[in-house]
C-alpha cells in the first residue's frame, strides 16, 4: 500500500513551465558568466605566456603571427607586456575576485590587447585586399579575440 501511494505522488509531479521554470534555469546558469570569463581569461593566458616564451627563447622576428602580431613594438617591450598580461589573465582566471588595483590593471591590459587585435584584424584586410594573402575564411580571428579582450575587461572592474 505504501508503495502504491509513492508511485501516485512521483507520477503526479508536473516539471514548472512558463514564469515558473524561470527561477530554476536563472539559478542553474547564475554562475555561467563568471565560469566562462575565468576559462577565457586562462585561456588568454596561457597564450600570452606562449607567446611571451616564444619571443624570448626564438631567434625568428615574428614567431607571433598566429596570435597577437606586436611587432611594431620592440621586442623587449612586447616579451615583457605580454608576461605581465599572461600573470594578470592567470591570476583572474585563478582568483576572478581582484583587489580593486588588480582588477583596472587587467581591464587596461585587455583593452589595449583589444585595441592590439583591432589593428591585427584591419591589417589582414589591408593584406587581403592586395593580394598577398587568399584567406580560407573572409573574417580575421582577431576580432573574436578583440571581443574576448572587451569582455573580460569589463568582467575584471
């Protein structure tokens, strides 16, 4: 008997549809925002520290290219802004909640690595448009980053 009557409660439960459901997807996703910019901010890190090694310990110019082109900046300047933006995006990926110092110093980085990866992408359709490259996709991958950069640096005030 007692069985009989859990099975007509569990089968009687109806999942909330509509405004009801509403609170139960807003707490299940609550934390997604922060999840996601911490990944992202880890991810950009651990490039920018690849790509700060590979100006240190490479003898090509330009071993960068794939990534974020600085090379209009000295090579000095370039390796030592992108260390110090590899350990900002680390340590917001690592501890998203930054002291107030901290968190205007990645949002200045991820600005200007933003500006950095607008120029990239505008470069790739001056390049194009001479015919120096024939692109497989007519969209630069740098403004993904550009957006990327954006967004956390409005994560990280």
């Amino acid at each position: 008997m007692e069985i009989a009557s859990v099975r007509t409660a569990a089968s009687s439960w109806v999942p909330p549809t509509g405004l009801a459901a509403r609170p139960l997807i807003a707490s299940a996703f609550r934390g997604f925002p922060d999840a996601l910019a911490r990944g992202l901010a880890l991810f950009f890190g651990i490039f920018s520290l690849a790509n700060s090694l590979s100006w240190l310990t490479s003898r090509v110019s330009h071993a960068d290219i794939w990534w974020i082109d600085l090379s209009f900046l000295p090579r000095w300047l370039a390796s030592g802004f992108g260390v110090a933006v590899a350990v900002l995006l680390l340590t917001y990926g690592i501890a998203p909640r930054p002291s107030r110092a901290r968190g205007l110093a990645t949002s200045v980085a991820c600005v200007l690595l933003g500006i950095a990866t607008i120029v990239n992408g505008v470069a790739f359709y001056l390049v194009w448009r001479t015919g120096a490259i024939a692109p497989g996709m007519p969209f630069p991958l740098s403004f993904l980053f550009a957006a990327g950069f954006s967004w956390l640096a409005l994560r990280a005030l």
